[in-house]
C-alpha cells in the first residue's frame, strides 16, 4: 500500500467513527464519549463527568440533554443516557487479531469537529485490576499523543473497528484503552441496573509471613490475616475468624489482599468459594457464599 492508498484509509476510518464520538461538557472543558447503544446510550470516562447531567455536542453538529445512569469508578467508567434517537453505535470488536505494531488511529471531539490521533499498538498484555480493583480484560496501550478531550475518545483499528475507549486515568499520563470487552461488559451491566455488581466476604485482611514449616508445605512465604469481620457478612457465616489466616481461594495462593479479588468478580455473587486458612498452625478448609455488596458500599 503506497502512502496515499495508506492515508486515504485512515481519512475514511476517521470519517466513519466521528459518526459514533460526540463531545461531553461534563467538567469544565469538554471531553468525549463515544455511542454505545442505539437507544442513545453512551460510554464515557467517569473521572471527566462530574456532573449528572450534561450537554452533549453531536456528530451533526447539534446538540441534546443527557444524563448519567450508571457509574463504576473501579473501571472508570460512565453510561449516559442522551435525549436523542438516531445516534450511531461504535462498532465494537475483540483484540484477538490486535498485535503490537497494528495501526490504531484515536478519534475525539473536544469541540465542535473531531481531532484524530495516528499510531500503533504499542502494547498488549493480559487481564489486569484498576488500582481499584475494577477488572479490565486485557491491556491495550497506544502510541497517541495525550490531546484536548482525548478521554472518551475511541480507539480504532485500520478495519474501522472499535477496539477500545482512550483514558489517561487508570495510570497516570499513559495512553491505554480501555478493552471493547470491558466496555462491553460494564456499559451492559450499567445499562441494565445503573452499577456493576460487585461481590463481598465482609473482611479487613492483612499480608503476614507464613511459619516456615508451612512456607515449605505450600510453596509460598505469606498469607492473609484476618483483622476484621463484619457481622452476618458471608465471612461471618462461614466461620472465619480474627486471627485466620487465608492461604488460598479455590485452589489460587492468597498472598495480598489483592488476591482474593477475582473471587469476588460480578460473576461470582451468589456462588460459593472454598477458603483455605491457617486457624492454630493447622490447615482448614471453610466454605463462603460470596455476598453482593451495597451501591454505596
């Protein structure tokens, strides 16, 4: 493909996602969002609405009400609900095919156009947790210039297809995009009951040192301390008590407090876990039912 064949593709991926990105006035400067659903949803960047109730810019040029209706800090996102028909979905797609190197182009609209950002994948990489223990499933960083309204934006491969959404949140001055899998699965769930359920055992954990007659017998240095628990919490019911050491969940090492979080994904309320603990130097085993925690918990 020579470079006029090559930019000419790009002009027309760029051309038809700003059919799907609108700006967001939701914190003082705008940012974007991009059309998640044809009844006028749309997924944005928590972090950048502040507000519940905002204006949005279209892609026509005109502009409608919308309103949040669902928010999860853990993966940054928001749903918001716009006063509009005929908005066009982004054409989301999984990143099985995506490797380093592939052309990804972001497409904003900040203010009244849209700016687009050229570049490459730079880096893949497995399922990873938020700082606040939101699951994203799977790594995506490009190689794109932070710009104005950048957040919100889509990220889209040479197909024209949505690969993910453009945030500068999770870490810190790093380009990653969020996963069409995980917006999928988050813009779903806040479509449906305005939060991500999240599960709970009801407990304050702690990493300590293990014995090192136990760290021989289960190949690891440490486990979880039991500092708290909550009353009546699944914790509670099963047994657990202050001073228990948690050393795994179904059959998984437990060795900071991180890890017992994929135990507690939306998928797991109401199933029951098996706890491994260290209760007076000796091995048990307690059964949990993972409750559902609180929208304001």
């Amino acid at each position: 493909m020579n470079s006029t064949s090559l930019s000419n593709l790009l002009a027309e991926v760029v051309e038809a996602a700003s059919h799907s990105v609108v700006r967001v006035e939701g914190r003082g400067r705008a940012v974007s969002g991009t059309v998640f659903s044809d009844k006028g949803h749309v997924v944005a960047i928590n972090h950048t609405v502040e507000r519940d109730v905002v204006e949005l810019g279209l892609p026509d040029g005109d502009t409608a009400p919308a309103r949040v209706v669902g928010r999860d800090p853990s993966t940054d996102l928001a749903l918001l609900q716009a006063k509009k028909k005929g908005l066009v979905p982004a054409p989301w797609t999984d990143l099985d095919d995506a490797r380093v190197g592939h052309l990804v182009v972001g497409v904003y609209r900040p203010g009244r156009t849209t700016r687009a950002a050229f570049g490459v994948v730079a880096a893949l990489g497995d399922a990873w947790r938020t700082r606040y223990g939101g699951r994203i499933d799977r790594y995506l960083e490009a190689s794109l210039p932070l710009q104005p309204g950048f957040s919100g934006g889509v990220l889209v491969g040479e197909s024209g297809k949505a690969l993910g959404l453009s945030t500068s949140g999770l870490v810190r001055g790093v380009p990653l995009g969020i996963p069409a899998a995980t917006v999928k699965r988050v813009g779903e769930a806040l479509m449906t009951g305005g939060r991500v359920r999240r599960g709970y055992l009801g407990v304050g954990s702690y990493p300590v040192a293990l014995p090192a007659s136990l760290q021989s017998s289960l190949g690891q240095d440490s486990g979880l301390l039991i500092v708290s628990v909550q009353a009546d919490s699944p914790a509670s019911q099963a047994g657990l008590l202050l001073g228990d050491v948690v050393v795994g969940v179904d059959g998984r090492p437990t060795a900071e407090p991180a890890d017992l979080l994929p135990a507690l994904d939306e998928d797991r309320v109401g199933r029951e876990i098996v706890l491994r603990i260290v209760r007076a130097g000796e091995l048990r085993e307690l059964r949990a039912t993972v409750g559902e925690r609180g929208p304001s918990a």
